[in-house]
C-alpha cells in the first residue's frame, strides 16, 4: 500500500477510480539518470519487442563497447556490425541519429533539468526515429519529470477504458474523455500512468 510519505498520493487518491490502484499497488518512485543518449538508444531498441529479446538486443549492443558506448564510438560502428547485435536497419540509423545528435547539439543533463517538458520533447523529436511517445518515456523514466500524461499509450488507453468504462469506438472522443479525466491529476500524471500501466502490467520497456 502507498505510503503518505509520498506527496502524489493524496492528490491523486481524490480520484476514487484511481484511489483504489494505490490502495492496492507499492508507491512509485522516479529515477533521474545521467547519459540521456544512452537511455534514449535503449528506448528506441525496445519498441515494438518483448522485454526479453529486447533485454538480449540491449546486452548485445553493450557489449560491442565493454559496457561503456560514447556517441563518438557509437556513430564510428558500422551499420552491419549494430544489425549484428539484432538492431532493424531503421532502429540502427535511429541510434546513429541520436549519437550524431548528442554530438552536434549536446544532451547535457543540466542543460535539459532547465527545460520544459514541451521543449524538451520538441528538443527530442529533432531526432528522425524519436516520436512523442518515446520522448515521453524519456521524460518519465530517465529525467523523473513527474507530471506526463502518455495519452497514445496503448496499455494506458486500455487500462483507462477499463477503470472508467470509456468508449473505445469514437478514438476521438477517448482521447478527449482521457485528457479531461487526467487533467484532475496534474501535477502529478506520470505516477497515474505508472499505476495505470502496472493496473494491466504494461509497463513500458524503458522503465
């Protein structure tokens, strides 16, 4: 059960729907790492895989640099050699992408702490291979920006379908009702959608 040490409990638990998750889930805590490339290359060789070959793909590409890849190195690895380690011939250039990125623009944490959430997910989606969704989880789980709402999320589409008996037949509407009864939740809406994915155990792979 979620402690009251934690300040989003309260606020959120005024949503009896989403009260009942708390009651009934460990409370969530965000990390808020360093080597923002690196996690963001680890979210792009997670999408549409299992955790399990993602897990495997991850290892694999880690160990092409002794555990310890730079945008420099990872740019100089030839495209044959990051498909070797299981990489789609997209996700290696998305990869290269990000490294030329880093390199060319910077991705220092205490520059992006001093950004938004929108211009920090515009800063992302710079990148060919970075949509909203990826930047989203990057904000969440490696920048522990506490208030994103993942509202194309398909595990959070369901899980709010299921809790609030929404319509699923009009997308339109759905995305509307989602951000209306999210809207309640701010500032604290990437907790929401921690307890919303762990509610069908869709938690994203970047996690």
């Amino acid at each position: 059960m979620p402690s009251a040490a934690f300040p989003y409990v309260s606020h959120l638990s005024k949503d009896k729907k989403l009260a009942k998750l708390l009651a009934q889930q460990e409370s969530v805590k965000l990390g808020n790492r360093t080597q923002v490339y690196l996690h963001l290359c680890s979210s792009i060789m997670s999408q549409q895989l299992s955790t399990k070959v993602a897990a495997v793909i991850r290892k694999r590409f880690m160990k092409l640099y002794s555990g310890k890849p730079t945008p420099q190195k990872i740019l100089d690895t030839s495209y044959e050699i990051l498909r070797g380690v299981g990489l789609s011939g997209a996700k290696a250039n998305y990869i290269q992408n990000v490294a030329r990125f880093t390199l060319e623009h910077g991705m220092d944490h205490k520059v992006l702490r001093k950004m938004d959430n929108e211009e920090l997910i515009e800063h992302f989606t710079q990148i060919k291979g970075v949509g909203r969704w990826t930047a989203e989880m990057l904000l969440m789980f490696t920048l522990g920006r506490e208030d994103i709402f993942a509202a194309d999320d398909l595990g959070i589409q369901n899980a709010m379908i299921k809790i609030y008996k929404l319509d699923k037949a009009d997308k339109k509407k759905l995305r509307e009702d989602m951000l209306r009864i999210s809207a309640k939740w701010a500032p604290y809406r990437t907790f929401a959608c921690v307890h919303l994915w762990r509610f069908k155990d869709n938690t994203p792979l970047t996690a």
